[in-house]
C-alpha cells in the first residue's frame, strides 16, 4: 500500500540572484527544522533560477525545488501555486519578496474549491518605499486591509511590523522575526586580504570602505560617494569599494560623467562575501530605508566596525558600541564617522567589534531563526509541541 504523502511547506521565492546569499542558506536552516517537525520542504522558484549554480547544488542536496514561470499573470502563479500545493499535500505555502504574495492568496481560494485548507504566510523583507506614492498607497489597503484577512505575516523588523499595521491589517496577525544570519558561511574566507586588494587593483597602504549598492539611490551610494570624496580632500587614506551590477556602473558613470575618481572601486558580486569582508577597514551602509540588511550582521559576524544610516529599519544594531550611526543623507555627518572610527586605537577596535560579534552570535544566528519560525508554523498550524496536530494538515476538511 502506498504511504500518503507527509503534509508539506511550501516556500515560494522570486528569487534569482546570481548568488545564494544568505537566503538561502536561512531556508535550508529551515528545511532540516521543518524535516525533523515531519513536513516535507518545497521550494518554488522562478524558472530563471534553473539557471543559478546554487540551485543546481539545492537539487543534488535532495531538495524539492519546483519552478514557476519567471513573467505571467497573478491568475496563472496562483493556478500553479494551486497545483504544487495539491500534488505536494500543503498544509502552508510561506511566500518571500512579495512577488507571490497576492498569488498565494488566489490559490489559498482556489484550494478551498477543492476542499482543501491551506495556510498563506507573506514574508514581508523590505521597507516601505522612500515615498509612498498614491497607487502603492491604495494597492497596500487593498492586500493588507482586504485580503490580509485570512493570512499571516512575518515582518524582518518591528518598524516594517508598524508600517503594516498602519495600513489596516490585523495587528494580532503578524510578528516580527528579525533575519538570521549563517555565520559560519559569513566568515568562510577563502582569500587573505592582500589577495583581495591585487584582484581589485587597489593600493595595498589604503583602508578598504565596503558597501552594498544593489539600488543606488535605496542604499544611499551618492551620500557615500559624497562622504568619500570629502575624505580623500581631507587626505585620509581611503577607497570606497562598491558591490553592485549593472544598475550601479551606470548610476556611477552618469554621476561621474564617465570619469570615476581613482578612489572608487565598483566591485562584482561574489558568493563569498566572507573575502571581502575580511579585506575592508570598515563596512558602510548609507541606505535610506531598509528591512533588515543581511550584509549588516555579516559585516558583524566577521569584527567589522560599521558606520550606518540611523534609520529604523537596522535600529537594532544600536546595542552594540561597534556600529557608528549617522543622520540619513547626511554626507558630511557619514565622512565624520568614518573618520572617527578610523581613529579608534587598537583595543577600541578589538573591543567594539567584539561586541559587533557577540550580538549577532547570541541573537541573530541562523539556527535560532528557524526555531522561530518553526514554532510560528506550529501556532498557525494547530500543531502542539509535542508534534501531534487538533487536524490533518493539508487534508481535506
């Protein structure tokens, strides 16, 4: 006799990135919590992703990883959400980037055509826009006052928590779980820091300031480029490196009319991030919004100092002394800072970073990331702690 299939999580990303980051290796600090809870693990992604290294090496680790259509209509990612929700015996499908959200909702309905219940969670990772425009402000009433109804969220910090809130939708219906962070990937350097800097062309008597700049303007690389400039005028000893892709050279170039100064240093994304941290002085983030930035706690996680906009959305990072703040867009404010922890002495270096370190292993560790989440599947599954379950999960009612 065939044994029914275990009731499954379905976890439905638009992600495509050329590199896994630190996303991935959070779900598959998961998929071991939800395969010892007795659930089976799906991973829905964009057809696009077939094409990325890591998701090849997902596929030979065992993981079920089904693909969906990288461009098509909300109606068409729900009937196929439907679908794999049917042929994997869902009991939950947990959406991320916000892509699948609305999706998951229409197929969480279709299902129930079928008589089928299954569970909807939105993932919710980025900040608000900037500005709030009219249509974002109306399509947000529409998904968290109308259809936030029957579903949960997960917020990456108390203050997106807040702006979701403040659209309309059922307080008692979300919780923040701030991001994990895989450490013993985020120090796994593989290349000494002279190594990094002949790669890169930059002069070894120089202090490498890193920063993420995937969204030129989100990200803040003008205010940085701003501060930089100030710095060399000054004649401080520095290089900005800039991690980025097409969208930033082209922001660099039309800023620079073409002409970057020596000092700027557009670097290309790696999947070991670990060397570059290892290889900077200091770690920047100028962003003007955020949700929790994972490169934050792995700057953390490898004794960086960080000088960082003060927005709310990395507000947490105040309980360590190691992270310097400045007021957002503030160029001049964001140069002083930088000047200032280049001036700690060594034990005020070893003693800040070391802090930086002991916050991020204590409270932001991957592991304890998925036991919050599991336990959340657990309260909106109707699951006990001793694992039995008040109903089948994804069975028909």
């Amino acid at each position: 006799m065939r044994e029914p299939l275990k009731p499954s999580i379905i976890h439905a990303a638009s992600f495509a990135s050329p590199y896994e980051g630190n996303f991935v290796a959070s779900l598959r600090a998961l998929e071991l919590n939800c395969k010892k809870e007795g659930w089976a693990f799906v991973l829905a992604l964009p057809s696009a992703a077939s094409k990325m290294g890591w998701c090849a090496r997902l596929i030979a680790a065992g993981c079920q990883v089904r693909f969906l259509p990288d461009k098509a209509s909300v109606l068409r990612y729900a009937w196929a959400l439907a679908d794999l929700a049917l042929s994997s015996n869902a009991a939950l499908i947990h959406t991320h980037f916000s892509q699948y959200d609305v999706a998951a909702w229409a197929a969480s309905f279709l299902l129930r055509l079928r008589r089928r219940e299954v569970r909807i969670v939105w993932h919710a990772h980025s900040d608000f826009p900037v500005r709030m425009t009219p249509g974002r402000w109306v399509k947000d009433l529409l998904k968290y006052r109308i259809m936030g109804r029957t579903v949960r969220i997960i917020a990456v910090s108390e203050h997106l928590r807040r702006q979701i809130i403040e659209t309309g939708f059922n307080e008692a219906a979300i919780q923040t779980v701030q991001n994990g962070i895989d450490l013993d990937r985020a120090v796994a350097a593989t290349r000494s820091r002279a190594q990094v800097f002949e790669e890169f062309n930059i002069p070894p008597d120089k202090h490498l300031l890193l920063l993420f700049g995937w969204e030129p303007i989100v990200k803040g690389v003008d205010v940085a480029m701003d501060a930089v400039e100030r710095l060399v005028g000054l004649g401080l000893q520095v290089v900005l490196g800039i991690v980025g892709t097409a969208a930033l050279q082209e922001f660099v170039l039309r800023r620079t009319d073409g002409a970057p100064p020596s000092w700027l240093h557009i670097l290309p994304p790696t999947d070991n991030v670990a060397n570059l941290y290892q290889a900077a002085s200091v770690f920047l983030s100028a962003s003007r919004n955020e949700g929790f930035p994972y490169s934050i706690g792995e700057a953390m996680a490898n004794r960086l100092p960080l000088v960082l906009s003060d927005i709310s959305g990395v507000s947490w990072a105040h309980e360590s002394p190691g992270a310097m703040f400045f007021p957002s867009s503030d160029s001049m404010a964001l140069a002083e800072a930088i000047r200032e922890v280049l001036h700690w002495s060594t034990d005020e270096r070893e003693q800040h970073t070391a802090a930086n370190e002991h916050l991020i292993k204590t409270d932001h560790a991957v592991s304890a990331w998925a036991d919050r989440i599991l336990r959340l599947y657990r309260e909106i599954l109707g699951q006990s702690k001793d694992g039995s379950s008040a109903r089948p999960l994804g069975l028909k009612r």
